[in-house]
C-alpha cells in the first residue's frame, strides 16, 4: 500500500488468483479482492482513492504420488505382465475434492 497520508492506515484486503488452474508462468493475474479492506482516514475512506493493482502470478502444478504397495503375486505363464488389484496402488497428495483414477494398464 502506497500514498496514505501520514496517520492514514489500511488494513485487511486480500489477494487472489482469477483462475485456479494452472495456466503457465504468470499466465495468472492476482487480483484484490474489492470490499476486502478497510482505509482508515478519519472520513471512512473517502479522502483517499484506491487504485487496484493486478499483477502477474503462478500457479504451479500440483504433485501427486503413486506408489505400489503389497505382494504381487504372479503364477508363471511365460509372461512378464503382472495384475494388480485396487490393493496395489495408491495415490496421496490429493487435493480437496479432486477426482484421480489410476490406469493400472
């Protein structure tokens, strides 16, 4: 925050990205959030003007994690192909609510 006259404050706005998913570097834009502040100068805000700024930002690709856990256990057949059952992998590093299906082909 810049430009307050001196015993001015402002306090409280918050930043966030305009899209959650991950659009390359600075391919995002950081936007305030409007409302989300409050300018302390004596004339509720009035005697200021508040100009929003929206710089470049990144959001980053999430990691996920699959692993094989337990026996597989492969009866001879002149093959090297293995059947793995729901018990053989996992994935962690989930996020919220997001949807992950494992292609064990």
């Amino acid at each position: 925050m810049s430009g307050l006259v001196s015993g001015d404050t402002a306090s409280g706005f918050t930043q966030s990205f305009a899209s959650k998913n991950v659009m390359g570097p600075d391919g995002s834009t950081l936007v305030v959030n409007p409302g989300s502040g409050t300018i302390n100068d004596g004339n509720n805000g009035n005697n200021d003007t508040l100009v929003y700024q929206t710089p470049p930002g990144t959001v980053t690709v999430a990691t996920l994690t699959a692993a094989l856990v337990g026996a597989v256990v492969k009866a001879y057949d002149r093959t090297t192909i293995a059947t793995l059952s729901p018990d053989n992998d996992r994935v962690t590093e989930i996020i919220g609510s997001d949807d992950v299906t494992l292609n064990r082909a």
